[in-house]
C-alpha cells in the first residue's frame, strides 16, 4: 500500500493506493487507470491541482517545457529554461505510482485506451486561471514500464509579422491576397519554434484575408479566434482520424488554406502535394534542419519508383521553405536564425532535374529574392552583437560557409 502525500497551494494531497506486486508493465497501467477512475470527483480535483500548480511555476521561471515520472526522471520535476533543463532539486520527491496516477488522472477513458495500444499519446491540455486559458502541448509515453510526461506551454501571444523581417517578396507568397495555392513548409528540430513562426503566418492570413481556414494538428496548440477568417481546428485523434483523412475532408469544407500540423510519412506528403495541386494554398512543417534537407527528405519518403513523380509535382506546387532555429543570446536568452529559399524558376528547376545541391548556392546569392542560408542569417547576428561567435559556428549547418562568411581561419 503507498500513500501519495503532496502540497497543492494551502492544501495536501493524500490518495491511497494499494499495489498490486504481481502486476507490471501495461498491466499495472491498466490497473493504476482503474483506480484513478474509481477515485471520488474531490480526489481527482485535488490531483488535477496539483499537476496545474506544477505548470503555474512555470511562468514565475519562464520556462518552456515541464517534464516528470518515468525513471529518467529521478522522481524530480524538471523545466527547460532559455533551453536548458534541469531537474528542481529542493522539496518533495516522487514516486513512480505519484507520477502514474497524476498523469493518468489527466486522460480521458479514450486517450488511456490509446495509450496502452500505441505505447504514446499526444494530446492538449488546458488550464483555465483567472478567465484566461493557459494551452500545453503535451506527450505521455512508457519509460522502464513507467509513465513520463513532457508539456509545452503554448505561447497565446502571437508573435507580429513584422518581427520575423521578411523581404516584401516572401511575405506576399506567404498572403493568400497574393498567391492563392501553393506548398509553405516551416522546418527545424523539435524546441525551434515552428508552431510560433506558422501562428504568425496564419495570423496575418486571418486579419486580411476574407477566406476559410482549416487547421489539422496533433494536438491543436493556440486556438484562432476568426477575425476576417473563418478558422476551424481539427484535433488529430479526437475531431479527424489522421492528418490524411483531415486533409481529404477539408477539400469538402470549401477551405482557402489548409494547414497540416506536420508531414511525417508518406500519405501525409502526398495528401499535402495533392491538396496544393488541386489550388489551396498549404502550409505544414517538417523535422529538417534546412531547406534543403526538407526537400531531400520529402522525395526520399517515397517510394523510389515513385520519386520522380514526386519531385515533379513538388517543384510545381512549392512556394517557400523556411528553415530555423534558436540560438542563445549573449544576454542568455535565444533568438531566431531562418534560412528561407523561395521557389524560383531556377529553384523548381533544380528540384525537378534532381540537382538539390545546387539549391544552397541560389539561397546564397537570392537575396535580392528575399532568400538567404541559414549560415547568413547567424553571421548577421553575430554582427550586430546578438550571439557569439562560437554559437554562430556551433549553430551552423555548413561549418566550412560559416567561417569563411567570418573570415576564420577553416
């Protein structure tokens, strides 16, 4: 029998449960999900409480990420801080059974189900303190037979446009004024800031467009409030089956942009390619580290008696590519480094002759385009005292390019 005895505000928390020694594994998830559904309504409030004060530090430290349970953790609350986690060392430890309950009280019948098929679940999660919705983008997953979360706050301040200093020509492509269709992809590793960067394109769409926008995400992060736009959001798992089935609907919802939360296989790019073709403008994201990889890795999905057909159809639906990452600031903060390519004629070339090397040196030289590499971004930062100088090399996808833009001895 275990006690789980913690602090919520003024409050303690006590829950007993009785663990079953011959149970293991996704058994003892089943039977730890039973018993939290079986707790009283006041029991289960009191556990909710608990995780939302844990996420309430999270603003007085500005952190981005909260992470806990499995035995990564140590039984230790851990945030990541301007990029760097680290475990809160003072006060109460947890136990693995603390943890399993505290997630499990969070899920649905449904997503618990899910859970013990797939190993994982995705879902969001919302906090509502004060009239305001606070939204986490979180992930539940077995670590050692245990349950670990990871929640990301979602940022419901959406960034201004004219922040990310676009050139004129890349922030007409990205309009729906200006180009009606097309294929936008925002790419980077996980943390980098995609969702922010596509918030930001959507919002501007949505305050001078006159249009129908749909949003399939897993989960949905920052919820869109139509302005000149009607927005839909479509919760992959709850309101659509799969970001393939989500895109096909949306064909019949007479939608002006769709925007697909992530490209991760293959039905997915073809869906995306096939909904551009048919005359919607599209945006979606990838896990690539520049555009060029982002291109390589959309044509190496597939199969390779279909390539060909592809990078044919990508080259003529292809718009943009922005490609980031954040990189700590001297004043120990992080800001944004994008590459940006722009599909011109000589861009739509090259992909369709299958020459993606050749892609680099036409971002190199497309300013006057409104293209730039990732390395030319990261020497202008440096430049205007932003970042180091070993965080401009160290960020870098072409170490050889980036010395030589800093004169460096290669």
């Amino acid at each position: 029998m275990e006690t789980m005895t913690h602090q919520v505000g003024s409050q303690n928390l006590n829950i007993t449960y009785t663990d079953n020694p011959l149970a293991a594994g996704l058994e003892k998830i089943r039977d730890t999900a039973s018993y939290v559904r079986s707790l009283p309504d006041e029991n289960r409030i009191y556990l909710k409480e608990h995780v939302d004060y844990l996420l309430s530090y999270m603003d007085k430290i500005d952190a981005s990420d909260i992470d806990f349970g499995g035995e990564g953790c140590a039984g230790r609350i851990w945030y990541r801080v301007h990029g760097n986690k680290k475990p809160v060392t003072k006060g109460e430890e947890y136990a693995y059974t603390d943890t399993n309950i505290l997630v499990l009280n969070l899920l649905t019948p449904r997503q618990i189900d899910h859970l013990l098929e797939f190993f994982s679940l995705d879902f969001s999660y919302t906090v509502h303190k004060n009239g305001v919705q606070h939204r986490y983008r979180s992930t539940v997953y077995l670590d050692l037979n245990n349950l670990a979360l990871n929640m990301r706050r979602i940022n419901t301040e959406i960034r201004s446009f004219k922040e990310f200093n676009f050139h004129p020509e890349v922030a007409r492509a990205l309009s729906l004024n200006y180009l009606k269709f097309g294929l936008t992809l925002v790419t980077g590793i996980t943390g980098s800031g995609k969702s922010t960067t596509l918030d930001t394109i959507i919002d501007a769409n949505n305050r001078t467009c006159d249009s129908h926008i749909v949003i399939i995400a897993s989960p949905v992060e920052l919820v869109h409030q139509p302005k000149r736009s009607i927005v839909r959001h479509r919760e992959v798992g709850r309101d659509v089956r799969s970001f393939k089935h989500g895109a096909i609907e949306a064909l019949r919802q007479d939608p002006d942009i769709i925007m697909l939360g992530e490209m991760r296989d293959q039905d997915t790019i073809e869906t995306a390619l096939e909904i551009t073709d048919s005359g919607h403008k599209t945006f979606s994201t990838l896990h690539t580290a520049s555009a060029m990889e982002s291109i390589a890795r959309i044509i190496g999905e597939i199969e390779v008696n279909q390539q060909e057909r592809v990078r044919n159809r990508l080259a003529d639906v292809l718009t943009c590519v922005i490609s980031q990452k954040l990189v700590p600031t001297i004043d120990g903060k992080r800001i944004l480094a994008k590459e940006v390519l722009l599909a011109s004629p000589s861009v739509k070339a090259a992909i369709k002759n299958n020459n993606i090397d050749e892609i680099y040196q036409m971002m190199n030289e497309g300013s006057h385009l409104g293209m730039n590499t990732l390395e030319q971004d990261l020497k202008r930062l440096f430049q205007e005292k932003k970042i180091t100088l070993e965080n401009a090399v160290g960020y870098a996808n072409n170490k050889t390019r980036i010395r030589e833009l800093l004169n460096m001895d290669i």
